[in-house]
C-alpha cells in the first residue's frame, strides 16, 4: 500500500514541474527520491502540464475570438461609451498597448529566437504555462507544436536532473 505521504510528495513533485519546472528536480531530490524517479517525475509532470496548458490555451483563444467582441461592446453599452464597428474590435482602434518588462523580454524572445527560442526556454525561463500560452498564441498553426513542446521538457528534464545529481 502507499502511504498517504508518499502520495502527496509525488503529486506534489508533479504539480511543481507542469507549473515551475526548473524547481521541481531540486525538490525531488530534496523529498530524498533516487535519479531515476526524479527523472520520471519531472519528465511526467512537464508533460501532463504541456498537454494541459497547450489545450486549456487553444481553448481560451477560441472562445475569446467568439466571445469577446459581444462582451467588449455590451459593457461599453452600461457605462454609455459607443459601441465599436466590426473593424474597430478586429484592430483594437484606439487601446495604447501597456509593455513591462517581462513583455519586452517576451517580445525580444520572439522578435530573436522566434519559435525554436520559445520551445526552448519554455520549462526553464518562461514557464510551462507562458510559453505553452505564448506558443499557441503566436505558432498555432505550425505543424507539431505540441511534440516540439514535449521534446523540449523531456532534453530539460534529463540535463536538469542529471546536473542536480552531480551537484
């Protein structure tokens, strides 16, 4: 039988490395668990959190191309603002963009690295969840998005796990 700490500690390891998974081979090994199993649950974990976020993103895009212009224009029809034509919803007329720096860092990536920088410093860098999203927003329609994805998290697991063995 499994102990119900064991439990915990694993989906714990699992959570940690779909969300923030440059942390999650140190604490694997900080909860006392050998290379091997550290490997398996970083690779897991990266990998449900890929497939989770690439889906959950497709999902949000879809349903804010639908849903957003009738939602956009019936709050502006509460507060009396006049509502927006087709085009000016289509091109965001008239909405100053705000940048920070995380969105110039993403834009640099982007504008640098393009979809093989993003796929790359996903796990490590981004996040799981902000480059899954960023891929999607950007790449949607290049073929293999999501085995790209996953490739990357697995070479990241191996080296993660195995530089925090040697270390």
């Amino acid at each position: 039988m499994i102990s119900e700490g064991i439990l915990l500690k694993q989906l714990g390891i699992l959570l940690i490395s779909s969300v923030k998974f440059l942390i999650a081979a140190p604490a694997s090994y900080l909860f006392g668990y050998s290379y091997l199993h550290t490997l398996i649950n970083t690779t897991s974990g990266g990998l449900l959190g890929v497939l989770f976020f690439f889906f959950l993103s497709r999902t949000i895009f879809r349903l804010y191309r639908r849903i957003a212009p009738a939602v956009s224009n019936n709050f502006r029809k509460m507060i009396g603002l006049p509502v927006l034509s087709d085009d000016e919803i289509k091109y965001n007329r008239g909405r100053k963009r705000i940048f920070t720096r995380k969105n110039r860092l993403i834009i640099k990536i982007r504008r640098t690295y393009g979809l093989p920088g993003i796929i790359i410093l996903t796990p490590v860098l981004l996040s799981i969840p902000i480059g899954t999203f960023l891929a999607i927003k950007y790449y949607s329609s290049r073929k293999n998005l999501l085995a790209w994805l996953s490739l990357s998290v697995i070479a990241w697991a191996v080296v993660l796990t195995t530089v925090v063995e040697l270390f």
